[in-house]
C-alpha cells in the first residue's frame, strides 16, 4: 500500500487580524479565548507583505469579517489600541501535522487495530505487527518513522518465532538505514549492543531497577543469564563483584564493551559457558579460604581464586587461611538467574 500524502491536507478558511508587531502582546491578552487554539500551530505568524506587522489568526469559530462574533468590549478595548484590518487567512493542515495514530486510523480498513505503542532500542524502534496487519506493515512502518525521525531511524519487525538458544529473534528491516548497533541508557548506565544478535527487552528497566535496589556493595552477584549487562553493569557500579555469563558469545562481547564504557570492567568477571556449568563450577571456586581480617574488600579477598570457562582462567591462592560461610538468594526474573551471596568473615 502506498501513502498518499495530500490526502491528509486540511484546508481551513480563517480571518485574521493584521497587527503591529510591538502590540501583538497585549492583543493577545485581549483577545484570549477567541484566537486559533490547536497543537503546534501557532496563532501569531508573519504578515507576508509588511516586516512590521504580524497575523494574529482567529479561531475557527469567527465565522465573519465583522467580528460580530467577539464581545464589543474586546474589539472597543482592541480599537483603542490599533486600527483593526481583518483579512482572509488559509491555513493547511497537512500530513506532517498530523499523529501516527491519526494518520494510520485513516489509511487502515475499519475494524483492523491501530498499533499504538512499539518498543524503542536507541535508534531502533521494534514493532510487533502479526496477523492482519501484516498487509499494511510497510506503511505503518513509514508513518512511525516519518513522525519519529530523527530520534528513530530504523524500523523493524520481527520474523518468525524465536528458534535460536539465545533467544534472538530474526528480524526485517522495513524502512530506515539497516544499522542494529545501538546504545541504550538505563538508570545511570550506557548499554551498547547489536540487536540482531543479542537479546534486549527494554520493558524490564522497572524490574531491572527493582532487583538491582536489593544489592549491596561488597555483595559476590551471580548472574547465570547475564546478556549484555543489564544486571551486572549496575550491581557492579554499586561496589558489587559481579561473576556474569551468558551462552551467547555475542552477548558476552558486548558485556565487556559495557563494563568498560560504564568503568566497571575490574568489578566484573564475565564467562561464556552453559549456565548449569557456569555455576557449578563457581560453587567450587566461592567455598574457599578467605583471609579474616574484616577491613579486606571482597575484590581483593577473591581475586585470587580459579575458574575455567573457555580459556578464562581467574587466578587462585591456596595459602589463605581461615574459613567463610556463605549465604545465597536466588532471583530468577526476567529472563535471568541471579544468586547474590553475603560473605560472612569469621571472628579472629
């Protein structure tokens, strides 16, 4: 389906009141209520034929060039204030100004429902048309991107259902440049990702937000499921030692971009290994000697120990003595697993 632009233009017959520049304010004031009232048209513009003046546009309901339709105590208090010169104005309303949703209510079969919302990833907006919409995703997709450029310039839908272990779904471009790098900001943090090969849901920022309030700095955070940050970059910048992996090797590259553009890349041990091994190994490495003294930060008192995960070797200390109990809590929300542990030093 193409769209038709011009089919939107409304043309209004309007009166107008040409008015010294220098008395436009307190023509404003007397005439409140009775200029044109509608969004993102402003009532006060250029007159065309002299610098010095300007039109101020009437509203649609003066219907004659007499003014019969405004008190006579406003056009008595206006003509002490000017000569009043009323003249024909033609304003038009076209496909620019009107909403998406408008515009789509227009040009889609009645009874078919008016996408109103989409997710937005940086420059990306996602939309989720299925179904009977799926004829007219072309031009719904130029709309939303036509009334949300620049701050959107890629539109796309996705494909099929979700097939892949990573959880990332395929996706089509329907209009905009074909870029799927982007960055995201969420309380406080900067995520940089590609989002045709990661997975991303910006719909969990409260939840997100929610989880991340419980953790305390020092606290050990396991995430089983990490992606590319969205728990681990803010426990992290919170004073947390994050252990994070993720099965998806993309989703890992992006972790560490993450950390290093947040500034949190020593706070943050990141693996790529199934998750049921990932933690098993981790079990092992956590049940350790730690050093009693209290004043010791957990980075440092766990800096030293080991885990294998595809070539990532995390040194370890054997000549610590005293033990450590651990206590763990499990979240598992939003698509993620994370164990938070509190490290309780013995008494010397």
């Amino acid at each position: 389906m193409l769209l038709d632009e011009s089919k939107f233009d409304l043309r209004l017959k309007l009166w107008a009141l040409r008015i010294p520049s220098k008395l436009c304010k307190v023509a404003s004031r007397i005439l409140n209520g009775y200029l044109l009232d509608k969004p993102r048209v402003k009532p006060i513009t250029e007159d065309p034929s002299c610098e010095t003046n300007r039109y101020m546009i009437l509203s649609e309901r003066i219907q004659n060039p007499d003014l019969s339709d405004i008190p006579e105590d406003k056009l008595n208090e206006l003509k002490v204030l000017c000569t009043i010169e009323v003249v024909p104005y033609l304003l038009t309303l076209g496909y620019s100004y009107w909403s998406a949703d408008h515009v789509l209510k227009q040009i889609l079969p009645d009874g078919v429902e008016v996408p109103s919302s989409f997710e937005t990833i940086g420059h990306i907006a996602h939309l989720n048309i299925t179904g009977e919409l799926l004829p007219y995703k072309d031009v719904i997709a130029k709309v939303i991107y036509d009334k949300n450029y620049p701050r959107i310039k890629t539109i796309v839908n996705k494909v099929g259902s979700i097939t892949n272990e990573f959880r990332v779904p395929k996706f089509e471009i329907l209009v905009g440049k074909d870029d799927m790098v982007t960055e995201v900001k969420q309380y406080r943090a900067t995520f940089k990702l590609d989002y045709s090969l990661v997975y991303w849901n910006s719909r969990l920022e409260h939840e997100h937000m929610r989880l991340v309030s419980q953790f305390r700095p020092g606290q050990i955070i396991c995430d089983m499921f990490c992606g590319i940050g969205p728990f681990a970059i803010p426990a992290a910048q919170k004073g947390c030692l994050v252990y994070a992996n993720d099965l998806n090797p993309d989703s890992i590259h992006y972790l560490k971009i993450n950390a290093k553009i947040n500034k949190v890349d020593d706070n943050i041990w990141a693996y790529n290994m199934d998750a049921r091994k990932f933690i098993s190994q981790l079990m092992e490495v956590l049940v350790l000697e730690i050093p009693p003294e209290p004043n010791v930060p957990v980075l440092k008192a766990t800096e030293e120990c080991s885990m294998q995960a595809n070539g990532q070797t995390m040194p370890q200390n054997e000549g610590l003595t005293g033990k450590t109990s651990l206590s763990w809590f499990y979240h598992f929300s939003c698509g993620s697993a994370i164990v938070r542990f509190n490290l309780h030093y013995p008494c010397s």
